[in-house]
C-alpha cells in the first residue's frame, strides 16, 4: 500500500531516534541494539552492591501484563524493575478473561486508567504487543515479553549479551539455531538480532516440518541435520520443544526427535571446542538435549537467566527515557 | 413510492459490454424499463440527468455481498447495506448463505426478500446453502430454495469435507438448474491459518494457509466437474496457480466460471507487515506474483467477474490481535473507484472491467440484468471518471468503516445509481 505511511514501521523508536517501545528486534538498527547491550553491562554490577536498586525509575509504575504463562520472563522483568525501584504490578491474566468476555482491549484500558507507565506484556497471540503499543497513550511504553510466535525480542537480547561475554566479536561467528524454529518468537528474534549484529553465519537445524517456509529469505542456511549444522559452530542455541509438538502431524515423538535433533556430547563434539550451548528455558531433558550438555562445561544456561535481569533493566530504562547511567556505578 | 419519471441521460458516454457498445448517447428511461438509446426527439422526458463528460454503464452486479441480515444486525442490515451498494453503483448484489440462521430453508430466503423490497435499494438475489446448516453432511432442501428464488447454491466460507457429500451436492444442485457457487479451501491444509503462507508469514509468525490449500480444493472440484458435467463457479480466488488450473479446464471446454475479489487485485502479504487487521481477509492476501496472476485472469478472461466481497464490521472486530479479529472488507463504496484504478494503471481497459462488474456476473448468474439493451430493467450507474477523492471510511454509507483503502486518492466516482428507474443514490456535485 504505497498511498499509506506505514503504521507500524516504526512504533518503536521516536522522532529523536530513541527507543519508545521494544516490540521485536526486526525495524531496530545495530546503533540501539549496542546501546541497549552496553547499557546492560553496566547495570549487571547491580545485583553484587550491597544495595541491590538504583533509583532510576522512581515514581514509575510498571505492569506485567502475562496472559500466557511464564516463570523466569515474568520474574526477570520483576525483579529488573524493582532493581531500578519502579512499583512493579504483575497481572496474570487467566485465559478465562476472554471467557468472561473481556476484550484485550478492554482489559488495557482499565489498566491504562491507573497510570501506568510501562507494559511488559505476554501474549499467545502473534502482534499482541504491536497492537497494544498502537492504542496506548502516548506517554506509554510497552516491551514485548513474547507474543505468539512472532517476537520476544529481550529474549534475543538476552542472548546476544550472553553471546559477547563469551565471544567479544561478533562478525567471526558461525551460530546454529537448532529445533522447533516454526513455533518459535526466540527463534525469528534472534535471527534478526544476530543479522544485525553482523554474525558471520547464522544456520538454523530442523526437521522440514518444523521450518517456516520461507525462512531463508530472513538470511540464514538451512540444515535438516544435525551432525552437518553443528559442523565447528561458535554458538549452539537450542530451542524450546512445546509438548503438544511431540506428537503431531509434525514429529512422531518427542524420543525420535531426541534421536535426531537431541543435543549429545557426542554431536557436542563436532561444534568448535570452545562453543557454548544456550537454551531460553525451560528444558526438556532428553527431548532437546541430554542433562550432560545442560550442565556440561559448554552451557551457559544459567549465565543467561541472570543475563535476563540487567538486559530488562537496559530496555525499561531506555523506553522511559532515562539515558544516564547513574553515578554511583 | 411514486412511479418513476421519465428520465433521459443525457450526453453521457455510454458504456455496455453486453452489446459492445461505447458512444456518446442519450439513455432514456420510462416505466421502469430503457426505452430507447442515441436521439429519440419524440421522448418526452420530465426529468433529465446531465451526464456531459461522465460515463453511463449498466448498474453493477456483485456476486459477493454480505448483508450481515439476518443474525448479525450490529454489523450491518439489509436496509443499510443495499443503501451502501447504491452509493457504489451497484444495482444487483449476491448474498451468500452465511447468515444467522443459514439460508438452507425458504422461510430465512423469504424473510431476506421482505426486508429488501423493504428496502427497496438493490435487487438482492440469494444463494441458498449448499448443504443443511453448511455443515457438509446433508444436502439441502434445493427444490425448496430454488422455489423460494434462490439463483444460485453455495457452502458460504465452509468447505464441503466429504468429496462424497460434495459431488452429490453438485450432481443435485444440477437438476434445478443452480449454480454451485465454491469457494476452494482445503479444510485440513488451511486448519489454524490466517494468511498467506510465505515470507510475511514466516517474519510476522503468522500461522498460515498455503497456496495447495485452494489449489487442491480446485482440482478436486474441477475433477467432479468433469465427470459429472455439472457447472460450477469458483469464487473469491487468490493464487495463482488456481487461474492457471481453471483456464486450462475452460479451454478444454469445462462448463467453470470464476471471480476475484477486488482487494485481491490491489493488496498482497506485503500490506500486513505492522500486524494490519484491517487487511485480514478470507481467502488471505498472497503474493505479489498471485496478484498479478489474478490480474492477468481478469484481463483474459479466465476469471470473468470481479466482486466487492463485501463484509462490513462494527469498529471492535478489527481492534484485537491478528488472529483474534475477524476478516473481511467493508468493499462496496470502493468497489468501482478500485477497479477504474486498474484502468488508469494500464492493468484493464475500461471495458473489460464494465463488463466484468456487469454483463458477465450476471451470466454467471444466469440472469437478464448487466446490461443497457432496450426493453431491460432501467438499472444504471453514472460515474465521473476523472473525478479525484480520498477514500474516508468515516463517510460509508455502509455501516462497516473497516477497509484498508482509507486514505487512499483515487479517481472516479458513482455520481448517480438508478434502479428500476429511480434514483436510489446521487451524489451532490
């Protein structure tokens, strides 16, 4: 539609060029992601003060708007806000709302009438975040926490902060996105992410029926096995298996797919020596990959849950305007 | 309603496929009927419409229009909506069985023909469903409904499962003469999907529908078809490869027709990136490669009408996530500016599209409408081809505001529509 402005192009930065929502890493730049990235490095220091808050956001009101379930999103988006002494509300919205009726949009603007200032929200539903960015206020930010399978854009960055701790450059890298990549928010985010990082080669490893159709064109090389796409990789990011997937017209099971996709030390073993293993959580042990690789040496698993908490201080901050890195760090 | 005047057209370009004609000329109409064409001094006019510089065709027959009458009032009625089809020139409309409840009794046909002739804006002409409930089980009581008056049968948006349930239903609609109206979708490839399979799809993680979605389901029908010598209608394509299937079985001298919806021949994937609902339409936007394919058809031939697919919506429908919105297009008051925009780009001549939105529907439909000859219903559209607007939903007549096209200048306009004679629709100068 050329007579239109596209609408949604960029919702998520302002006229100065600064970060107003973060919907999905896709119509970001490298200039925010490097921001948002160093920004979170100095806010990872934090947790090791004595007292583990900076009064960044004092005086704001964050909601968590969780209408899918979750465990460390929600409580990683909690505890950066409080870290940076926002009024933290978390909502668990049942999927039992749409069965009292209650439109998503109705539900946003009961909360909008008690002055928040930022939405975390989760939703099952692919675009839920862009449509809510394109009704709030025009004070309001909103930071996607995975919706559908479209984005989880924090997820990705996450990732990426977890990635250069270990690797500094990104432009030698050789990364392997491997599972369910058709479900998958992480999957498509990360992709962006390391596109615009400048990654060397991005490979995705799945099963045809569990590939988008068109998912070449986002640029990466495609690998239906596993042995071929782990083949001296940097990064190994594994992706979540839901369990309704299991068994489907998509895979047999959940032990075939293991046979085939499963992470082993043995597949491990064809990966660079020094490459490390990443998975968003929860893991399907014996699914995704065996219980040696979750806590083999190469895992760096945990190191990104931790991630999680200084990148969702980074972007809250940033999305609500407070640029300057306190003094005291 | 008083008797209508005696009306001549006068000095308009007068513009009808059904008799190849285009030429300057006055169009007179008296008792209800076109009288005469070009000079005819002993006419004894008592109202005339000066149509110097705008074109005259015959009023447009849409073969996709929903009412939303009965079942879905809040969307729209039969009275607000034939209004909406007056504004856009259009004097004959099709409606599709999927009201609330079904058209699979005459009692529902009946009650719709009432609150038309109620309404008095349109001639409203029904398909009655395929099968009972549209549930794909039984076949419908058709002797009853083409009784009723129905002109045509169809499956609304519902595929026909059963290819048993499917072929007998066609074999039966055969006997009493009504067209089957289908519109090709897999149920079980398109199960969960929303648009198109394809590179949007893949970026906005959009569940969708491939393309083998419509064409399996075409070549199913084309094969029932062809055994059994029925005829059938496609309606509302979207790929590519369905046009390609479908001219190679007309060539081949199969009894197929089929239509397109007019933003299929404007919009593709491309417009949905910003998660836009208002281009959240069933069957989905595809390709740019389809679009163009589909345009080629129309330009050929192999799809022979263009509809509006009209579906109008209250405001809410459309302010959800993707998935959660419903689809469709408020499509009547942009239909013809949309398709003079293919004129103008070169994309159609201006007569292949009158007679895709005129003539040509209503053969598909087997009746005598579309058409300016002497002696036919005086139904007449009058546009002005150069007139420049800008599309503002705010200003549909049709109770739907829910289109992708607001905001967009186009150029040409309905300035009058005539049905039977009188002025249903004008529009101030």
């Amino acid at each position: 539609m050329t007579e239109l402005p596209l609408r949604s192009a960029n919702l998520q930065i302002d006229a100065k060029g600064h970060l107003r929502h973060l919907l999905s890493i896709e119509g970001l730049n490298r200039a925010i992601l490097t921001e948002i990235l160093d920004t979170a490095e100095s806010f990872s220091s934090v947790p090791a003060q004595s007292v583990k808050k900076v009064p960044l956001l004092r005086g704001k009101t964050v909601a968590n708007l969780f209408f899918e379930a979750s465990t460390r999103t929600r409580a990683t988006f909690e505890l950066a806000a409080k870290r940076l002494s926002a009024d933290v509300l978390t909502i668990n919205v049942p999927t039992s709302s749409a069965v009292k009726g209650e439109s998503l949009l109705d539900t946003l603007r009961n909360l909008e009438a008690m002055h928040i200032d930022l939405f975390v929200v989760r939703h099952a539903e692919s675009g839920a975040a862009h449509f809510i960015a394109s009704q709030v206020s025009p004070h309001v930010s909103v930071i996607n926490g995975g919706d559908g399978r479209h984005a989880h854009p924090t997820q990705a960055l996450l990732d990426m902060f977890t990635i250069r701790r270990h690797k500094r450059n990104f432009s030698n890298l050789c990364v392997a996105i491997v599972g369910d990549v058709m479900h998958s928010r992480v999957a498509r985010s990360q992709i962006h992410a390391l596109n615009l990082l400048g990654v060397g080669e991005i490979r995705v490893v799945a099963p045809r029926t569990l590939l988008p159709s068109h998912i070449k064109e986002l640029g990466v090389r495609v690998f239906t096995q596993l042995a071929e796409g782990l083949r001296d990789v940097d990064v190994v990011m594994m992706l979540r298996l839901q369990k309704e997937r299991m068994e489907s017209a998509m895979l047999p099971s959940g032990l075939e797919f293991f046979q085939v996709y499963g992470l082993t030390p043995e597949k491990l073993a064809l990966a660079k020596p020094d490459a490390i293993v990443m998975h968003p959580g929860p893991i399907n042990r014996g699914v995704e990959m065996s219980s040696e690789v979750a806590d083999g040496l190469q895992s760096v698993i945990l190191q990104q849950v931790t991630h999680g908490i200084a990148v969702r201080m980074a972007i809250m901050s940033l999305c609500l305007g407070s640029r300057a890195v306190p003094s005291e760090m | 309603m008083p008797d209508p005047k005696r009306i001549r057209i006068r000095g308009g370009r007068v513009i009808d496929p059904a008799q190849r004609l285009d030429a300057v000329l006055d169009v007179c109409l008296a008792e209800k009927r076109i009288v005469a064409l070009g000079e005819s001094p002993d006419f004894e006019a008592e109202e005339e419409i000066d149509a110097l510089g705008l074109i005259v065709c015959p009023g447009l027959v849409d073969l996709r229009v929903h009412l939303r009458e009965p079942g879905q009032e809040h969307k729209g009625t039969i009275a607000s909506e034939t209004a909406a089809a007056a504004a856009g020139g259009v004097t004959t409309l099709c409606v599709p069985p999927d009201t609330v409840p079904v058209i699979d009794t005459p009692a529902v046909a009946e009650l719709i023909k009432v609150r038309a002739d109620q309404s008095d804006r349109a001639w409203v002409l029904i398909l009655g469903a395929l099968t009972r409930g549209l549930a794909g089980e039984h076949i419908s009581g058709m002797a009853a409904l083409a009784k009723a008056g129905c002109v045509g049968v169809s499956n609304g948006l519902r595929p026909v499962q059963n290819t048993l349930i499917l072929r007998r239903a066609m074999e039966y609609a055969a006997n009493f003469g009504l067209t089957v109206f289908l519109h090709p979708q897999d149920p079980w490839l398109s199960a969960g999907g929303f648009v198109h399979e394809g590179l949007v799809s893949t970026r906005l993680g959009l569940p969708g529908i491939p393309v083998a979605s419509e064409t399996v389901a075409v070549a199913r029908a084309l094969v029932l078809a062809e055994q059994d010598g029925v005829r059938i209608h496609f309606t509302l394509l979207s790929a590519a490869r369905s046009v390609e299937m479908i001219a190679e079985a007309q060539a081949r001298g199969l009894p197929v027709t089929a239509d397109v919806a007019m933003h299929q021949l404007h919009l593709t994937e491309l417009d949905l990136l910003g998660f836009n609902a208002q281009c959240h339409v069933s069957p989905p936007l595809r390709s740019t490669y389809d679009r163009d394919y589909l345009r080629i058809g129309c330009s050929s031939g192999v799809v022979s009408a263009i509809c509006s697919d009209h579906q109008p919506h209250e405001p809410s429908a459309k302010l959800a996530p993707f998935c959660e919105t419903a689809p469709g297009i408020s499509g009547l008051e942009t239909l013809l500016p949309l398709g003079l925009r293919l004129v103008q780009d070169g994309i159609l001549d201006i007569h292949t599209l009158i007679a895709r939105l005129t003539w040509q529907p209503a053969q598909i439909l087997g009746q005598p409408y579309g058409t300016l000859r002497v002696g036919s219903r005086a139904d007449v559209c009058i546009f002005d081809p150069n007139r420049d607007w800008i599309v503002n939903s705010a200003q549909f007549v049709s109770r739907g505001h829910n289109t992708p096209f607001d905001g967009w200048r186009l150029k040409g306009r309905v300035l009058h529509t005539l049905m039977e004679g009188k002025q249903v629709f004008s529009l101030e100068r």
